[in-house]
C-alpha cells in the first residue's frame, strides 16, 4: 500500500453552495476554508472537497468523451518514497503545478489528476 484516499476533490462554480447541497443529501460538517475551497466531513468519516473552477463545464453523462472532473488526494507520510512507487506503477508528474507545498500533482496511467498529500497538519 502506499497511501490512504484523504479527500475526493469536486470542481465546480459555486464551492459553499455544492458542499451545503451534499451536506443535506449526505449529512456532515461544511468548513469553507475561503471562497476557493469548501469541504465537507461526512458521519461515516468520508471528506469531500469543493473547489473553485471558474470555468468549470459540467460532465456531460453519458457521454465517453465527457470528463468526469475530479481527482483524487492521497494522504502519505514519506512523499519522496510514494512518489517513486506511483511513478513506478505508471504515473506521470505533473511539473507545472502551482503551490506544491503540501501535495504534488501527477497523473494515472489514464490522465487524471491526483496528488499525494503530505506535511498535514494534525488536528
């Protein structure tokens, strides 16, 4: 194993506003960070993020060539270590990041978007 899903990050125009709608459909704790980024804490210890796209289009469904627009944050304590065995299992960098921080970015073999997610503060 080399990490743990954190969050399942959503794309959309209006962050407060989908997180509250998920909110009532799943239950949980809406925290908005700013404008940007919204998440939300489900009871069965699940979190959901919201984030600001100003551009974003939804998905058309179903279509195969529609976009799904999301990815994946996956929690890890040594991201040197995990970057080598995603990167091993096929995965791509993404080197044009911004703010890289607390996360790198990278592509699966298919070319979504995740990053391994490190220096989190405990809370």
């Amino acid at each position: 194993m080399i990490g743990k899903l954190r969050t399942v990050v959503v794309d959309c125009t209006d962050p407060l506003g989908l997180a509250e709608f998920w909110a009532e459909v799943l239950g949980g704790r809406v925290a908005a960070e700013d404008e940007t980024w919204v998440t939300l804490d489900d009871p069965g210890g699940h979190r959901l993020a919201f984030q600001l796209a100003p551009d974003h289009e939804p998905p058309k469904f179903p279509d195969p060539r529609g976009s799904q627009q999301f990815h994946l944050d996956i929690e890890v304590d040594d991201v040197d270590r995990a970057e080598h065995d995603v990167l091993k299992l096929g995965a791509t960098r993404v080197t044009d990041a911004e703010g890289e921080d607390d996360f790198r970015v990278f592509r699966d073999p298919a070319g979504h978007t995740f990053c391994l997610v490190f220096n989190i503060p405990q809370s």
